[in-house]
C-alpha cells in the first residue's frame, strides 16, 4: 500500500505544513524544534512503516506515529499556554490529532 493513498498520511503531512508555517519566525529554537519535528515525524513514520516487509515493523512504526502524534498534542496545549499558538488553532489541531490517532488505530488493525 502507498503512503501517498491514505487520508491519515495526507492529513499528518497537511498538519506538519500548518506547524511549520506558524512556527517559521520563531525564535524559541528548542521549542520550534521540538514541536516541528513531532509533527514531520507523524507522516514520516506511516511512510516508513508501510515500506516494510513485515507485519511487526509495519505496526511498530505505526506505533512510532501514535506516539509523535500524542507528543504533538501536548507541545499543542503548552504552545496555546505560552501564547506561541492561538488557541482557536491549538484546539483544531488538537482535533485534528485526535481524529489522526483513531486512522492509525484503524490502520494497525490492518496488520495485527
């Protein structure tokens, strides 16, 4: 299966697209860092994950995504905390996770 085919894979690379623009100018390296590159690595991980011939690595990065995708809603809620997120955008990325975790849950069952 290609990556490029699933909607989850799509929507984790829009959501990166988001996080790095609204992060562009930042000047809290560590924190723009660090959140960019949970969200890059979302997408990422189903990419390297479906090119695998196993099953069991199929799902481990699978696991790997569910686990970016978690670290990214809560940089989401401190960013919205610290004023480097407005929280009208905060929230919907946060649903936006929250929708992406339940498509990787979908997608493991594929190969478990």
């Amino acid at each position: 299966m290609r990556c490029e085919r699933l909607d989850v894979w799509k929507r984790s690379c829009r959501l990166s697209v988001e996080v790095y623009r609204i992060f562009a100018k930042c000047k809290d390296f560590g924190f723009k860092d660090q959140i960019t590159r949970s969200s890059l690595s979302i997408a990422s991980n189903i990419a390297e994950g479906l090119e695998k011939e196993s099953d069991k690595e199929k799902v481990r990065f699978i696991e790997i995504a569910r686990g970016s995708n978690a670290e990214l809603i809560t940089q989401t809620y401190i960013g919205i905390e610290i004023g480097y997120i407005e929280k009208e955008i905060g929230l919907g990325w946060i649903k936006e996770l929250n929708d992406i975790s339940r498509m990787l849950v979908g997608l493991k069952k594929n190969y478990v």
